[in-house]
C-alpha cells in the first residue's frame, strides 16, 4: 500500500513548539474513511480514523484548507505514541 494519491485530511503532529517557529514544512499524519482495525489506527471523531503508521513530512504549501479542529490530547498523545513505537523511539 503505498501514499495517497489525492488530497484528504491529515493531523498535524508537529509540537506546538516547533510550529512557533514557523516551519516550512510539518509532520502529519492521514486520515481515512476505511477502518482496517490495524492497531496503528486511532478514531478521530469526524474524521474518520488517523493512520499512525503513515507519518510524513509535508510542505506547508501542500495545506489546502485548515479546520482548526483540535482533536484532543488524548488522541494527539495517542497518535503520538503509536509513532515512537513504530519508529522504536
């Protein structure tokens, strides 16, 4: 299975931190409509299921539209973590 070919929506999972900096490129992380039931997934109300095991790295000229949605820090912390597992960090 390889990288999305088209536009869908995606979690920002670059820190806070970082993003003050005003980066011109950010961590993200895709979500989908299709549940797989993969233990890298996590739910995300309204959004379908964000895949963990999908982080990239995207130009900040690749965002076509911003929500401004937070999805909580227990799934952002989740996502997270899913991420430092699958990397062994």
């Amino acid at each position: 299975m390889g990288e999305a070919g088209y536009v869908r929506p995606a979690i920002v999972v670059t820190s806070d931190e970082v993003l003050e900096f005003r980066q011109h490129a950010i961590a993200v992380v895709p979500c989908t409509t299709t549940k797989r039931g993969w233990l890298s997934e996590v739910d995300i109300t309204g959004f379908g299921v964000a895949q963990a095991h999908l982080p990239t790295t995207i130009s900040v000229d690749r965002i076509v539209e911003t929500t401004e949605t937070n999805i909580g820090s227990v799934a952002l912390h989740q996502i997270r973590e899913l991420i430092s597992d699958l990397l062994g960090i």
